[in-house]
C-alpha cells in the first residue's frame, strides 16, 4: 500500500527529500506533456496548426490557473484537516470540494464550449487559425471535467502526506498521449482535432485511473457527494480565488516583461524565449519543495506546531539553496549549449547564454520565494501571498528589467530581473519572520 507521511513527526530532511521528488518529476512529466503534444502537431500538421493549438492554449491556461487556485486552497485546508487528524473535518471537506469542483467544470465546460470562437477573436486569432484553434478548444473545454479532476485527486494525496501516486496519474496521462497523438492525428486522419481528442482521451484515464485507484485502496474517505454547507463553499474561495488571482499577477507580469524584450529585436525575442524554456525546468525542482513545504506545513499548522514549522521551512531554503546553487553552476558552464537546442541563430545564441549566465546566480533567491510563501499558504494566508506576488512582479520585476535595460541595453534584462529575485526574496522573509499569518484560523478552531 502506498506510504502516507504524518509530517507532524520524524525525519524532516528525510521526509521533504522523499516526499518532494516524486513532485518534481510529476512536474517534470507535465511539461513533457505539452513539449510532445506541439512536438507531434508541429511536424505531423505544420505551422498553422501549431500555432492555432498556441492561442488555444493561452484560453485554457487560464482555467488552468484557476484550478491551480483551488486545488491550492484543498492542499491548504486538507492538509491542515490531516494534521489535526480530524477525520469527519477531511471528509465534510473532500465532499465540498468534490461538489464545487465538478459544479465548476461542468459549468465552464459548457460557456467555453459555446463561446469558444468568441474568445479566440478577443485574442486577435488570425482567420486562417480560427476554426481549427475553435475545434481544438471546444473538445478541451468537453473533456475540462478530467482536468479538474485528476488534478485534485493528485492534490488530495499529497495533502494526505502522499506524493508518489499523482505521479502514477500523470505517467499514465503522458505515455497516453504519446500512443494516442500520432494515431489520432494521422493513422485516424482526425488532424488537429486528433489532437484535442487525444488530450481529452488521455487526461480521461488518468482521472479513472486515479478515481478507481483510490476507491479500491481507501486511500482518502470520499463519501456519496452531499450538498456541502455555505460556510464551507465560503472558505474554499475565500482562499481560491485570491490564489487563482496570483496566477493572473503571474501570467500579466510575464507578458509587461516580454514587452521590454521585444522593444530590442527578433534575435533577442528569440534568445529570451529559449532562455525561458530552459528556465521552466530549471525552477521545477523549487516548484516541487514549495509544494512539499506547504503539505508538511500544513499538517503541522494543523496543529499549531509552528517550531517544527520553522525547522521545515529553515531545511527548505537550505535544500533549495544547495540545488539552485548547483544548477546555476551547471547553467553558467553550459547553458550555451542549452539555447542551441532551440535555436541556431549566433546573435540568439550570443544573447540566451549571455541572460542565463547572469540570472542562474539569482536562482537561489527566487527559490527563497517559493519556500517561504508556500510557508505563508499553507497557513492560509492567500492574500497576503497575493501581494507578495504582486510586489514581486510589478513594484520590482517589471519596473527593475525596464529599467536596466535602459542603463545597460539588452544585458539589463537579466540584470534588473535578477536584482528583483534578490528584493523579492528579502520581502518574503521579512513577511515570513515578522508577519502575522500565524495567528491565521481558518476553521476558528471548531473543527478541533
């Protein structure tokens, strides 16, 4: 039977390594995901096709960061219920989440579904791409209730102190969409809605996978779905969506930084972005401690056991620093190599080595921010976590890389978001150390 750690006891560098890796590989898996999928419509259906999947994908990232929202809300007050060991609390709850969820999917699936070409025409879709970016966006928006769910179901585990069988979840997912792409696009003829039924398709057997995987082992006290109570719908989004909204800072903040990039060319543009897809996988490794901190923190906040909550965060940077120091070595003596992989381009290359070089020192600083916020969220402290965000993204990161650009040119891009990381991370501690998130009771203790 797969292990479920009590975070509340034992081994903390032990327990955040176990735990954490199986996270960063799930995280790993994910990006593989979407890296086949354009990698199978690029070469099996071009670039019109590919494209229109691109703008597609712009509209489902952000349900996307919305799920992301309240499935961080369930890891918040899961993984706390778990900590307290309050079995009939863990259930009220799953069975709320489980009722707001599917209510939620059903609904967005049906407005995406019917106003899916009027949402690509607000993105400026090109009239060559629309119908076939509509067609690929209507069979998601169909299959968005297997989305949610299996990424719940992933989120209720690791709240559970579980995080080896979300990985067996999304395994499932990738290696389906492997088989299923090509023979949908081209054995079946299907073009790019193969694609989109091979996404539906494969995200469908991993929620059945992990749905009947976790019946048959009583892995989580699911219950026949009841209507839940208003005070605990009120909590869920009172924590949801200013976690969803981080998500919208995130996205909105990236693309003022991409504005600043392209003000200095097509090569540059084009280092920037290859430098980005290096980036995406280099900080999965933070991404899965900030998780993994926030499921132990939990359970310990659970039970107002904040000196082993400290010593879990105080490991987490250390980790984090260790690992990010170490990429950004690696990232510094070879990175060039690294932005080849994407592009050939000399004054491409010439400029991702050169962004990479100086931002793989700055690595461990925004690492800090991922650790100590996922500290604060875990507490439930969503909107101050919010601000934090919004302080990171556009008092420091956006405002730092115009202005270093104008100093220093193009180098100043990475100058002025590296400097950001170093400011960020130094606001998350003074937050982390002398912030009041620890006098946060999201249940006012009467689920004790």
């Amino acid at each position: 039977m797969t292990r479920q750690y009590d975070f509340t006891e034992g081994n903390i560098l032990k327990q955040l390594f176990y735990f954490s890796w199986p996270i960063l590989l799930t995280n790993l898996l994910q990006t593989s995901y979407q890296f086949i999928d354009s990698l199978w419509v690029g070469n099996l259906l071009g670039a019109t096709s590919l494209g229109a999947i691109g703008i597609s994908s712009t509209i489902l990232f952000t349900v996307l960061a919305f799920i992301i929202g309240l499935n961080n809300a369930a890891l918040t007050i899961l993984s706390q219920q778990k900590g307290k060991q309050n079995d009939d609390g863990l259930k009220r709850y799953l069975n709320a989440f489980v009722v707001l969820l599917t209510s939620l999917a059903v609904l967005l699936g049906i407005i995406g579904f019917f106003f899916a070409e009027q949402l690509l025409n607000l993105l400026g879709t090109p009239e060559t791409m629309l119908q076939d970016a509509k067609a690929y966006l209507q069979i998601n928006f169909m299959g968005i209730l297997f989305l949610f769910g299996y990424n719940f179901i992933s989120t209720v585990m690791r709240a559970l102190g579980d995080s080896k069988t979300p990985l067996r979840f999304v395994t499932v997912a990738v290696l389906a969409n492997v088989v299923l792409d090509p023979l949908f696009i081209s054995v079946f003829g299907w073009g790019i809605q193969g694609a989109g039924y091979a996404t539906v398709v494969s995200q469908g057997l991993a929620f059945l996978y992990g749905f009947f995987h976790m019946r048959r082992e009583r892995l989580a006290p699911f219950t026949v779905p009841t209507i839940p109570a208003l005070k605990d719908i009120r909590l869920i989004f009172h924590l949801g969506i200013p976690s969803g909204l981080q998500m919208a800072v995130i996205s909105g903040g990236s693309a003022a930084i991409m504005s600043v990039v392209t003000s200095f060319g097509g090569p540059v543009v084009a280092g920037f972005t290859s430098a980005q897809r290096l980036d995406s996988i280099i900080m999965l490794p933070a991404q899965a401690l900030s998780t993994a901190i926030t499921s132990m923190a939990g359970q310990n906040i659970g039970v107002r056991n904040w000196k082993r909550v400290d010593k879990i965060a105080k490991y987490g940077v250390l980790f984090n620093f260790a690992i990010m120091v170490t990429i950004g070595i690696f990232i510094i003596l070879f990175g060039e190599y690294g932005i080849k992989l994407f592009t050939r381009d000399e004054a491409s290359v010439d400029f991702g080595a050169r962004y990479l070089s100086i931002i793989a020192l700055c690595y461990p600083f925004l690492g800090i921010n991922f650790i100590l916020n996922g500290v604060v969220r875990a507490a439930g402290a969503m909107y101050q976590v919010l601000i934090l965000n919004v302080l990171s993204f556009w008092v420091l990161r956006y405002p730092l890389t115009w202005l270093f650009s104008k100093w220093f040119g193009e180098t100043g891009i990475a100058m002025g978001m590296g400097v950001s990381f170093m400011i960020s991370s130094i606001f998350a501690f003074l937050y982390y150390r002398y912030g009041r998130f620890r006098e946060k009771d999201l249940f006012e203790s009467k689920d004790n």
